[in-house]
C-alpha cells in the first residue's frame, strides 16, 4: 500500500467531506486534490477546487449530526485509491458508499463516489 495514496482516501473522507470549517476544508482541498480535480457522483459532476469546495458545503449543510466513517481499509491499484465509508448520525449509517481517486503529481485528480444501496 502506498502510504501517500492511502494519505490522500483518508483526508477525502476526514479533512474534506467531514470538515464543517469551511477554512480548514479550503486548505485541506487544496493539499489533497490538483488544482482542475473532477469529482463525479449520482448527482452530477463539478470540476476544480472552489466548484468542489461549494459541492461540500452543500452537502454538510443539509446533513446536521451526520458523520462519514471509513467502512474498511483503503485498497489500491496501481495509481487508484478505493475507500469504503458510511454516512449518517454516528452509529446509525443510512448510506453507504465507496470513494475512487486516481492519483497525479502526488494529489488526488478525479474522485468518483458510488452509493450502495
């Protein structure tokens, strides 16, 4: 496993779709994903840091008490990171889903989520 990328699934997860401040998940964005980043999931796809950082917030707004929890390690492929998760109040998931980022120049350059059902 690749230290760097299982870096990259984990602040995903924890220091941007779980951070709250939008000051620390402006910095956290920028440590973790290229500057034209592609994040893609059911409800569409947005492309670059900011347009990223207003998809969360969205997101964090409507779901007050909700947390992501890792649901297994990180997996990897070669420069593909694969990250299960659930989400809801804590102890209580009501979605689960999975995380898949490709790596370039050491930062995380397309995200695509997958829910479960």
């Amino acid at each position: 496993m690749d230290a760097a990328l299982e870096r990259l699934m984990h602040a995903t997860l924890f220091e941007v779709f779980s951070e709250r401040d939008p000051v620390a998940r402006r910095d956290a964005i920028e440590r973790t994903y290229t500057e034209d980043v592609v994040f893609a999931d059911p409800d569409g796809e947005v492309q670059g840091r900011e347009a990223l950082h207003v998809k969360v917030g969205q997101l964090l707004e409507g779901a007050n008490g909700f947390v992501f929890t890792a649901d297994g390690p990180v997996r990897q492929a070669q420069a593909l990171g694969y990250l299960a998760w659930t989400f809801g109040p804590a102890g209580a998931p009501v979605v689960r889903g999975a995380d898949m980022g490709f790596v370039r120049d050491g930062k995380l350059s397309k995200v695509f989520t997958v829910l479960f059902d």
